[in-house]
C-alpha cells in the first residue's frame, strides 16, 4: 500500500507512465536517401516498383501536370 507522502505527491504531481528508453541501435548507422530513392525508381529490382515509377513518369509528363 502507498504511504501517504507517495499519493500525495501523485495527487500533486501526476503520474508518469513512460516505459524505458529503447537502446538506440542505429545510431552509429548512415541514413541516406540514395536507398529510398533506388526503390522509388524501381533500380533495385521490383517489378511492382519498375511499374509504378513508370505510372508516376506517365502522370508526369501529362500536359495538364506541367507548369505553366
């Protein structure tokens, strides 16, 4: 059972309810956009991803998506 000095601080304070802070493992690891921009452009391989970067090149080159 909680002492009384325990709820009164609980009542005044609040109660805080953060888990433990997860080891950051990638932290010594470079983050770069040339990995996400490869799997936009369908370079590494994907045919679903081939396929939709052509669809996006297609809507791209639509006249009424040109600037003006």
């Amino acid at each position: 059972m909680a002492s009384d000095n325990e709820i009164l601080y609980a009542m005044m304070n609040g109660i805080s309810f953060a888990g433990k802070k997860k080891a950051d493992s990638n932290a010594d690891r470079v983050k770069t956009k040339a990995r996400s921009k490869s799997y936009k452009t369908g370079a590494h391989g994907s045919g679903a991803a081939k396929h939709k970067a052509e669809i996006k090149q297609k809507v791209r080159a639509r006249k009424s998506q040109r600037r003006k």
